[in-house]
C-alpha cells in the first residue's frame, strides 16, 4: 500500500465541503526516519495530479484537439490564466519540457508561494508574467 502526504492550499471562503484550491501529492524518504519527517523538505511529486480533480481535466484538455500533441516532445506554446499554486503548469513543465509555458498571475502572493512551498521552477520555456490576465490577453491579442 502507498502511502500518501500531500500539501494542500484550502480555499475557506468557499462554502462547500471540500473547498480545495491545489493538491500536492509529496514524494516520501525512500527511508523515514526522525531525521528526515520535516514535510518541508520533501520534494513536491509533479507527475501526480489528483484522479478525476479540476486539474486533471484541465492538464489534459490541452490535447483534446489537434492542436497540441501528447508527447514528450510537443513543443507547444500554453498559457495558463491564474498560477495557485502552480499545480497545471509545474505538471506541464516537468512532465512536456519542451513546452513554452506562460502563466498570468495578479498576486505575488501566490508566486511566492508557489515558489516556497510548491516547488515552482521557472525557466526560459516557463515563466510567470505578473499581472491581471485579461489585460494581458488584450495585449497578446493586439500584438497579434
């Protein structure tokens, strides 16, 4: 049987039962011991998105049409409306290196969470532009 640890932002102005804004599934110490049972310091498990959740749907509608390949090595160019904790987007990155992910985030709150807490790597194929997404959309769509 496999345990599970999983870090979670709860979302508790939500009125309903479970309220969950991302699931993390953690990676365990091959060997827990007491030196080792700080969850701070366990690594976030990016090839995990939780069965049948909003993420999952959201990950893989992406390659419902032929827009996007599903392969390792699709080159496709995402954009992501609002980071959170960064669960779609690092799920992309880790598991499509190729892609070229951009994600709008308003709140540097949530960037720097993602980044402490949820182990969000940004590199020249993903990247975090801070600002409100439907002005940037506007931009984008004007550029052309």
């Amino acid at each position: 049987m496999r345990r599970s640890v999983a870090r979670v932002i709860e979302a508790p102005q939500i009125d309903a039962y479970t309220a969950v804004h991302s699931y993390f599934r953690l990676l365990l110490p091959k060997n827990l011991s007491k030196n080792n049972i700080d969850t701070k310091k366990w690594k976030i498990d990016h090839d995990h998105l939780l069965p049948g959740s909003f993420y999952h749907i959201a990950a893989e509608t992406i390659f419902y049409s032929d827009g996007v390949r599903l392969s390792r090595d699709s080159d496709a160019v995402v954009l992501v409306i609002g980071l959170g904790g960064g669960m779609i987007n690092g799920f992309l990155h880790h598991n499509f290196p190729k892609m070229n992910i951009t994600v709008v985030e308003i709140s540097v709150r949530f960037a720097t969470m993602a980044s402490k807490w949820f182990d969000l790597k940004l590199d020249r194929l993903h990247s975090v532009a801070l600002t409100d997404g439907s002005k940037f959309v506007k931009i984008q769509a004007k550029k052309g």
